[in-house]
C-alpha cells in the first residue's frame, strides 16, 4: 500500500506541475496572439498534443519546453520556475528567481510601483535608462 501512496502523492505532484506548466504557455501564447494550431504547427506536433501541454493532462518534455520558450521568447526558466503544489509551498521557502515577474500586466505593476518609490530625479535617470535601451543605444 505504502508504494501505491507514494506513486499517487507524486503523480498528483507531476499534475499540478503540468497544470502550472500548462498556463503559463496558454498565456504566452494568447499574449502572443498566436493559435494552438500555429503553435503547433511551428513545432512539428499536433494541435492536440500542444493542447494537453497546455491544459495540463500532458506533461511536455524538457526539450520541447525549451523549444516553446524559445519560440515564445521567454527564457525556459520562465516556464519552469517556482512551480510548487500548494501543499509543499509552506513546506519549502520559495527562492526569489530572476524572472519572477512573469505576465506582462503583472511587469507594469511592479515597475509602476518601483518608479513611484524613487524621488524625481532617479525617475528622469530611469527614463533615460529606458529609452536607451528601446532604441538599442545602452
């Protein structure tokens, strides 16, 4: 009994990883503007098989996830970090990842809320900062 246990509790950990997973391209790909057809097209699969990627009932493989991120122009980390069941996140203390600000709304929020925190002449330093780098002059 006690290895069918623990088959499950990781089999349902696999899931809410998938799920997670699963999301996180759905709104990269929506963000995009692009079908699940075209999607899978571009990759060389079928629109079912990007579907269940998407859904969460299959768990893509690590080379073909980092072949979406690169499509999606994401780093494969975006797709994979702090995934955690909600069960094991007060187990584990989550590490702060480089891309922790992961949609774009939520990118506007926290550099919204950062730029207010600085005082007028750090805002202009940020600006210039910022069309630099949109003009690719940095």
């Amino acid at each position: 009994m006690r290895g069918r246990f623990a088959r499950s509790a990781q089999s349902e950990g696999i899931a809410a990883y998938s799920v997670q997973i699963g999301r996180r391209l759905r709104a990269r790909r929506t963000h995009l503007g692009l079908s699940i057809n075209s999607v899978a097209r571009k990759l060389g699969i079928g629109a079912d098989q990007y579907r269940a990627y998407e859904t969460g009932a299959r768990l893509a493989p690590k080379l073909l996830l980092t072949r979406i991120a690169g499509y999606f122009g994401v780093p494969t980390l975006w797709l994979l970090s702090n995934l955690a069941p909600k069960a094991d996140a007060q187990k584990v203390p989550r590490q702060r990842s480089r891309y922790q600000v992961a949609t774009p709304e939520d990118r506007v929020n926290y550099l919204t809320k950062a730029f207010c925190k600085l005082d007028l002449e750090r805002q202009q330093e940020l600006l210039a900062v910022a069309g630099a780098l949109a003009h690719n002059k940095w």
